[in-house]
C-alpha cells in the first residue's frame, strides 16, 4: 500500500484523455487496490475547481471507500503545497503529467525536491494497477496457499 498526492493537472489531464481516468484515478476507488490518495485543504480546494462528472463521482468513491487520507499542512512559507504535503505524507509520492512540469514551474522551482518521488501519469498506471499472479501446480500432491491460508485446490 502506498499513498499518492496527485496534481490537478493529472485530473484536468484525464478531462482529455479518459484512460487516465479508467487506468489511474479510478483504480483508486478500487476495494482490491491499497493505494490512497493524500490531500489537504488547499489541495482539495484546487481539486473542487475542476469540473466534470467523472471528478465528482471519484472523490465520493475515494470518501466512501476510505481512499483518502488527509494531512495537515504546517509549513506556510513553501510555496508549492504539493511538496510542502508530499514531504509530510508517509510515501512521498507525487503523480505528476510530466517530471519537467515541477520543477519549471514558478510556483515549484524554489522548492526542494529531494525525497520526493516524482512520478509520471503514465508511470503511475503502472504502479497503480492491481498485480496478478498466476500460479501453475503441476503434480498430484502439490500444496499451495494464498495469503489469507486459504488452501488453493488443483
């Protein structure tokens, strides 16, 4: 499990492109992902600007599903609540379209990004996606158990 804050861009993104949407916002809301998105209030005020169904419909599965966790922002004199949040979160991980974008922006290239994890949209997806394991048993005695030890029956 791991928790990501995720610039608005990426959302504005996924207004243009839907696989952001249906490949990595919504996997979010997912039961089978571990995966949480980290925000704040001024975080989650930028999100509100954004318009659309899809947004709306995302940040009430997030609430509904306990996929989001909020941190509280302590140092006002950063300029990029991004970073500022990211460095507080556990994780340090932050989805951004492009790696360029942070640090040339006026509002980041002040900003230490040391410790962060900066992480491409496309990356994301496949950080984000749920793995699957495929387990071939060969063999008339063989015994395998999945992590709940559960027994697996050929």
């Amino acid at each position: 499990m791991a928790d990501f804050i995720i610039c608005p861009e990426v959302i504005l993104e996924a207004n243009k492109s839907k696989k952001y949407w249906s490949k990595l916002l919504y996997p979010f809301t997912d039961d089978e992902n571990r995966n949480r998105v980290v925000y704040n209030d001024e975080i989650l005020s930028m999100y509100d600007k954004i318009e659309g169904y899809h947004y709306e419909s995302w940040i009430d599965l997030l609430i509904v599903n306990k996929k989001i966790i909020k941190i509280t922002k302590t140092d006002e004199s950063n300029k990029c609540i991004f970073i500022s949040t990211c460095k507080k979160s556990y994780d340090k991980k932050l989805i951004v379209c492009e790696k360029n974008d942070c640090t040339e922006k006026d509002k980041c290239h002040e900003c230490d990004l040391d410790e962060i994890d900066l992480i491409n949209k496309d990356e994301a997806i496949d950080i984000i996606k749920p793995s699957n394991c495929t387990i071939n048993i060969f063999g008339n005695k063989n015994n395998v158990t999945t992590g709940d030890s559960s027994p697996i029956n050929n």
